[in-house]
C-alpha cells in the first residue's frame, strides 16, 4: 500500500464544483488502494480578501491577530473538502494545521515548521479515514496560530510527506507542470518531464511556480514531488534526485527562464567604507524579518565612502525604508533612495557549472533587445538581472528563444 500527500491550491478549491471534483480525484486514490493525505489551500482569493478586510480596519494590522484571521481561510476549504468526501461516502476528517502536528517557530506571517508530529494523521490513516490538512499554517511552542507565507501550502505538504515518509508528494495546481518559462509570457515553452531539485530551487527562487522552501524540503528529505494540474489527467513534472551520467546535449543546456515582477530596490548612498558596515545595516533588516536579494556595493575613488544597494520585495519596501532611514544616522549614510519598478529575470541551468560563455550571452540577448541592466546576480546555476518591470515579459521571451528553448518542446 502507498502513501501519498496531495496539495490542491486555490484555484483548484475556488467554488463547490471544484471542491466535488478535487474529492472525486482524492477519492480515485483512495480506491486504487493507497492511503492519502491532502493539504489544501484556502479558496480562490480569499486569503487577499482577509488581508484587505483586515486593513479597513487597520492600515498595520497586529501580526499575531493577522495570521490568526488568515489561517481561517484554509479552514474553510479543508471543511468542506471533508463534507463532499462524506458526501461521496467516505470516511474522512478535516485537521487544521495545529492539529495535524504543524509546529513552527514565532515569526508571524512567514513562520518556518520547526517540526512535524505526524502521530495524529498517522493515527486517522489506521483507521482508514482520508485526512484533509490546512495548508499554510501551524502552532508556536505557544500555541499561537501562524503562518507559512505565501506559498506556505507547498511546504506543508512536503513537510508532512517527510514526516510520514510518504511514497510522493503531489502538488495539483491550475497549470500541467514545471515549464522552461512561465507558457502564459513565451507561448512556445515546453513542460519539463522531470527536473532536479537544485535547478527547481533555483527556478523557484527567482519565481517560477514552486515555493522554494518546499523545494529545500523535498532536498533534504529526498522526497519527489510531482506538479500537475487539478484540471485534466495531462502528465506533469516530476521534481528529484537526478543522477550526473545524462547524455551531453542535456546537461549543456539552460533548463528555464524565471521571472519576478515584484523587485523593488533601496540605495543608501554616502555609507562609511569601514569594516562592520554592512553588518549594521543587514543585521536588524533580518532581525525584522526582511529578505534581502541581491547586494551591490561601489566604493568611492577615495575609498572613504560607499553606496549600497540590495533588493526587496515591493512588499517589502516600506518595512526596509523605515528600518534604514532608523539606522542611517549610525553609521553615517546620507541620502536613501529607493525604486519600486523592477524585476528580476534568471537564466538556470546545471549545464552553466564550470562552462563559459552563459553570462555574457545572456548580456547580449538583452542588449540587442534594448534591454538595460540594472544589477546582477549570480549562483553556479543562475544569472539573474534586475532590469525595468516593463521589460520583464520581453526580456523573458527573448531570452527563451535565445538560448533555443523555443525548440525544447
């Protein structure tokens, strides 16, 4: 008998039809003989929707308050998820995170699951129930209510497939699998069979589809994940270990495009250049729960002074503008710019280890498109340039036919 985890998002649960349909596929593997977990996601908008409720109330709502209205979303969904399978006539249980053993730590609005206690959903499954999880959400030490951040459903289920050393986990979305750039932006992108862990953590950071923290997981744990949409029975793409002996042209070859719409970048001019600097100015952006992408530093011809300039989120922006212009007078920085009309677009590829030649081509794509470049950043298996938000569709297609990915399929 095998254990599967499913995740439905939320467009997958959006309205009752969908609801019965995504109980008729859970039930499908249930009769097949195996035993299934789902993790689900609130319906359609509806965790916006919170997130505007709660701000006609108060422009800053408290964060302990806010996730505990947030997380009644996916309460909803894992209710109803659990009436239609009654209704189809199967035994089956709705647990909220919490009760599904979801622990994490005190970081409100983007918590990280410290552990999973897999006893209680363990226990449901020997008495032959289907469980039904919120996605999204856990419990502190305290017992105070979190939640994951956006995308937080991914990584519940995978958390849980590890902890239940499930067989699989399946994340079912509104699109057929991973593609080598988002098909909505370049029409002729190609749906990857299968792809490995570091080239999809490098995807989903720099925005493809998947939440990365949940990439990390399935790493760590060696658990495959397999994307796929809710809609049809159209094969998917299947997320793993991936061995080294592939054949030539597979491994020279850049994977896919990423893209993200929603950079905004900080400038503090006239830093000090001395040591301990940086430290000053990233520590308490960290400590206040603010991740910070790519970092340039120019240094003066003098070499007395320094700008800085690093990305955020536009979400971000207002929280990082308020906590350097608090810290700027310390460590004598001058002006603080700032600019929210950006985006990041990211070429990855194992194949880009150790070759030459990746970066400066695509440089030269996006210069004969007229494209400029703002920063740049660079892992073994991704290059990523900021460049202007409107650019960002265009640069995505022209990159994608340069490097023939347009051929891929």
């Amino acid at each position: 008998m095998a254990l599967y985890v499913h995740k439905y998002g939320g467009s997958s649960v959006a309205d009752a039809d969908k609801i019965v349909n995504v109980a008729r596929r859970i039930a499908a593997v249930h009769d097949a003989g195996n035993q299934i977990v789902t993790v689900v996601s609130a319906m359609g908008d509806t965790t916006d929707e919170l997130i505007d409720l709660a701000q006609t109330v108060s422009s800053e709502p408290d964060p302990r308050e806010l996730d505990l209205l947030l997380s009644t979303g996916e309460l909803v969904s894992i209710t109803l998820l659990s009436m239609a399978l009654r209704n189809l006539g199967y035994d089956a249980i709705s647990l909220s995170g919490p009760q599904a053993g979801i622990r994490t730590d005190r970081t409100y609005g983007r918590a990280r699951i410290s552990q999973v206690d897999p006893e209680r959903v363990r226990r449901e499954l020997d008495q032959g129930r289907l469980v039904i999880v919120a996605g999204f959400q856990g419990s502190t030490p305290d017992e105070d209510i979190t939640t994951l951040g956006r995308g937080g459903s991914d990584t519940t289920a995978v958390a849980l497939a590890a902890a239940l050393e499930a067989d699989r986990c399946d994340i079912y979305t509104d699109v057929e699998g991973i593609y080598t750039a988002d098909p909505r932006v370049a029409p002729k992108a190609a749906k990857l069979a299968h792809v490995g862990y570091e080239e999809m953590l490098e995807l989903a950071a720099a925005g493809a589809k998947m939440h990365p923290r949940s990439i990390e997981l399935g790493s760590v744990y060696n658990v495959p994940i397999y994307v796929a949409s809710s809609f049809t029975d159209a094969s998917g793409t299947l997320i793993h270990q991936t061995s080294d002996d592939g054949e030539m042209e597979d491994r020279i070859k850049v994977t896919g495009i990423a893209y993200q719409t929603n950079v905004a970048k900080v400038t503090v001019c006239g830093v000090e250049d001395k040591p301990g600097v940086a430290a000053a100015l990233f520590e308490p952006l960290a400590a206040a729960g603010i991740s910070v992408d790519t970092i340039v530093q120019n240094t003066s011809a003098d070499r007395t002074t320094t700008d800085i300039s690093f990305t955020v989120t536009t979400a971000d922006l207002s929280r990082a503008l308020r906590e350097v212009s608090q810290l700027k007078s310390s460590f004598g920085a001058g002006q603080v710019m700032s600019d929210e009309t950006l985006a990041s677009v990211s070429v990855v590829g194992s194949g880009m280890q150790n070759t030459p030649g990746y970066a400066s081509r695509m440089f030269r794509i996006l210069a004969d498109g007229g494209i400029n470049i703002d920063m740049i950043t660079t892992s073994e298996i991704r290059i990523s340039c900021i460049i202007n938000r409107d650019k960002a569709h265009e640069a995505v297609r022209l990159l994608h036919e340069g490097f023939e990915l347009d051929e891929a399929g």
